[in-house]
C-alpha cells in the first residue's frame, strides 16, 4: 500500500537484507528471551513506542508475562486480564503475515518485513491503551474519535485493517477504534510516518489505490490533514507525558 508515494522518512532504516532475530524457533527455546528482544527492539526502532511501553509497564497494564507468543500463527490480539481488570494481555502471533496480506495491511509494507513486521504489530497491540488514554485525557482526540465513527458509518475507513470484514461485522465503534489505533501506532512508530500516511489519503493520486482497498479520501487541504495529525498528537503527547 502506497508503495509509490514519495518518502525520506527514516531512509537509514530501508532493508537490503531481511534477517530475523526473533525466529519462531527462539520464541518456542527461549520466550524470556524473545520478548525481552522484542521490547529491546521496540525502544531502538521506534521513536516513542518504547517509552508507550514503559509508560504502560509503570501502570500495571503490561509487562513482559503480559506477551503470550503464539509460535504458529500470525494473528495478534489484545484482550483484559480476567484476573487483574487493570492489566491487558497480548496474544502476539509471530508468524509472518502472508505476503498480500502484509501489503494490503501496512503502509509501505516493505519497511516492516522481518522483525520489523512483528514490532509493528507488537506496537499496534500497545497503541489500544495508548489511543484509549488519549482520548480520555484530550478533548480534541475524543472528538476526532467521534469523527472517525461518522466516517465508518458512511462506508469508509481510515485505515485497511479497520476496513476488513471482522472489524465491520462487528459494528462501525469497533472498527473506527481498529482506524484510530492504527492511527496511533503509526505516530508511536515515527510521527513522519504518520504524515506520510495521511499524505496517501489526501493526494489525489493515490485516489485509485484507496478506492481499491475501500480506504476514506480525506480533502486534498493541508489544514484539514493537519488538523487531524494534531487533533491525534495532542493526546498521545498528554498521555506520554501523564
């Protein structure tokens, strides 16, 4: 998705060669260590996820026996711990997404492959308390919540994830949450990334490949695109900095 779009960020991190550390093989000999690899991972190779996590951890939300690896799947979820309503639990599946998948899914796909598709969604799993504290601790992104909920009730989602079947089935609420998460993993990921992003939903030509996917086409007007990034940044920042 949006392969083509101009982007210098975080050139120094493009991918020759896609060499995976944390293997399938590892999870299953060593889980302590892959997840500790993993969140190592997370602080070096994203801009704030590894303070998110942190953050997170300080709280009780998480911590590393909060990851449950599933060395057989790729699918991910993040669901309340049944025994403490305070902490969450993240079913990480490390398998690799299916290559059409993964290029449906992520947003210049071919910078997350290899242990870098497994932080991305590590990240995404994360960005669900992150994107619920932010929009209780700032007005603005609780009202961008409500507007995203508008757009999905017309037909049209922000991100792709949010726009698959399983989200839609299940109410235009819960897939508005999937497009704000996602959203919210972007910016945690590199907030240039996230611009690049919301650059793809507003040129007009990327208009083909968005209708392709079924994605909302926000106005080609900087102040609308930059409303919404601030709106988004405004309660990632209160929640990182709370």
């Amino acid at each position: 998705m949006g392969q083509n779009i101009d982007r210098p960020f975080s050139q120094d991190r493009a991918i020759t060669m896609v060499q995976r550390r944390l293997t399938p093989e590892l999870a299953r000999r060593n889980p302590e260590r892959f997840k500790q690899r993993l969140i190592d991972q997370l602080h070096s190779e994203t801009k704030f996820g590894g303070q998110a996590w942190n953050l997170l951890l300080s709280k009780g939300v998480v911590d590393e026996d909060s990851i449950v690896l599933d060395s057989d799947s790729w699918a991910s979820e993040t669901l309340a711990d049944q025994n403490n309503a305070n902490r969450t639990i993240i079913r990480l599946g490390i398998q690799s997404l299916p290559k059409g998948m993964a290029e449906q899914l992520i947003f210049l796909h071919d910078r997350f492959q290899g242990d870098k598709e497994l932080l991305y969604r590590l990240n995404h799993e994360i960005s669900h308390e992150v994107g619920a504290e932010a929009t209780k601790l700032c007005p603005k992104t609780g009202r961008l919540f409500s507007t995203v909920i508008k757009m999905c009730e017309y037909g049209q989602a922000l991100s792709a994830l949010g726009n698959l079947s399983f989200y839609e089935e299940k109410g235009t609420r819960v897939q508005a949450n999937e497009d704000m998460v996602e959203l919210v993993n972007m910016y945690l990921i590199d907030p240039e990334y996230l611009k690049k992003y919301l650059k793809f939903l507003s040129d007009p030509v990327f208009q083909k490949e968005r209708q392709k996917i079924g994605l909302h086409t926000l106005p080609d007007d900087d102040r609308v695109v930059n409303a919404l990034f601030t709106s988004l940044e405004k309660g990632i920042l209160a929640f990182l900095n709370s």
